[in-house]
C-alpha cells in the first residue's frame, strides 16, 4: 500500500516583527469608473520608484463607492474578499522581495459611478477590523401622512442585475418614502451581498445593501429595510 500526500509547496514571504526602515505606510489610490471596473498593479517593494518598503503585512482598504461592492485581491498569495459600499476593512497580507500585487473589481465586473478605491500598505502589523465610514449628516425629514398612499403595489422578483421603472398615477409630490427589500434568497452557501437602488433619472435616491451567510443554495431568509 502506498501513501500519496499531495502538498503545495511554501512560498517565501517577509515578515520581520520590526522591519529595518521602521514603521512605514504606503498611500495608493485607484479609481474605478464604468469604462474601467478592474484596476491592478504589481508594486515594486524596495525600488527607489516603488514602496521603499521591505514588507507588506497589513492591508487597510477603503471603498468610498455609494453602491458598488468591490472585489479586493492582494498580496503574493492572491487571497481575496469583497468590501462593502461605504467601509473599511484592516487585513493581513503577505508580500515578497519582489513586488506587491494589487487589485480591485467592482463585483459583477461593472458599475454605473465613478468612485475611488484607496489603499495604505503598512510595513507593520495592525489589529483586522471592519468599519463602516462616516454617514452623511443627517437633515430633517417631514413626514405629515397627509394623502399617503401606495405609490406601486407591484411585487418584482430580480433575478439578476436588471433596471425596473416604477410607474404610478399622475405626478408624485413626496415629503418622505418607504422603500423595502423583504426577501433575498442566496443561490449559494457562504457570504452573500445584493443591493437595490431607488433613482429618478440619474438622480439616486437611495440603496439598501443586504448582507448575510446562508447555510445552503434557495435559503430564503426575511432581510427588511426602509430607506
């Protein structure tokens, strides 16, 4: 009887507890627009016209987009996740004597704005984390309930990315709106995210972002929302 035991080899990684130049960071910026959604670079690490860093081990990532999830790939490893609309993740990563990949994908390979993803390469490790940036100021919102009434009673079923238009009787006059996703249904076990956006025009009106982990493929689960 034989034993095969297949193994991928190690790859060499930098990860010295206290690197020789001292605790560094490394600002990049990329922009991700409806002609490109994908951007990615191979960053020299201790070229003169590069990070001047002799390692990357912490990625603090930032998606300043209204609603476009992002797909983030990094490091010599090629590890991967997708960081919501509006948040910032803090994660390790691993990186060699030669270059830093990078990239970043808006999820479903499009999106419809123009919105900057940055990045800061840290030579140092940082404590992981995930945080949702700064919400805008909030204003006064009237809501008299005066001549209330259903704008559209239709149920839609989106099944894919797809532009739905919302037709209703004569001219709407709105002093406030509830609008509500009631039911995402996964088509795969792991995390998911979807959004739906409300938009007259080319002016949007909102977004809910529904995030979860489904045990399995067609698990219903109730996820409501007013925006």
């Amino acid at each position: 009887m034989a034993t095969i035991q297949n193994v991928n080899p190690a790859i060499p990684v930098v990860a010295r507890p206290v690197p020789p130049e001292g605790a560094r960071a490394a600002p990049i910026t990329f922009t991700l627009s409806p002609a490109a959604p994908l951007v990615s670079s191979a960053f020299n690490m201790s070229d003169q016209a590069g990070l001047m860093l002799s390692q990357v081990v912490t990625l603090v990532a930032v998606n300043n987009s209204v609603y476009t999830p992002i797909l983030i790939t990094h490091g010599i490893l090629d590890e991967s996740f997708v960081l919501a609309p509006g948040s910032q993740a803090i994660v390790p990563t691993f990186s060699s004597q030669g270059s830093y990949p990078l990239a970043a994908e808006a999820v479903g390979g499009t999106t419809a704005e123009t919105f900057t993803f940055e990045a800061i390469l840290l030579n140092y490790e940082r404590t992981p984390g995930l945080y949702s940036l700064p919400l805008p100021v909030a204003v006064t919102v009237q809501n008299t309930g005066e001549n209330s009434q259903v704008i559209t009673g239709t149920t839609f079923h989106i099944t894919a990315t797809s532009n739905i238009n919302l037709t209703g009787n004569g001219n709407w006059i709105l002093d406030s709106l509830d609008f509500a996703c009631e039911n995402v249904i996964p088509t795969a076990a792991g995390n998911f995210i979807c959004s739906v956006s409300l938009a007259t025009g080319a002016t949007l009106i909102d977004t809910l972002y529904i995030t979860g982990l489904a045990a399995a493929a067609d698990v219903g689960n109730l996820y409501p929302g007013l925006g």
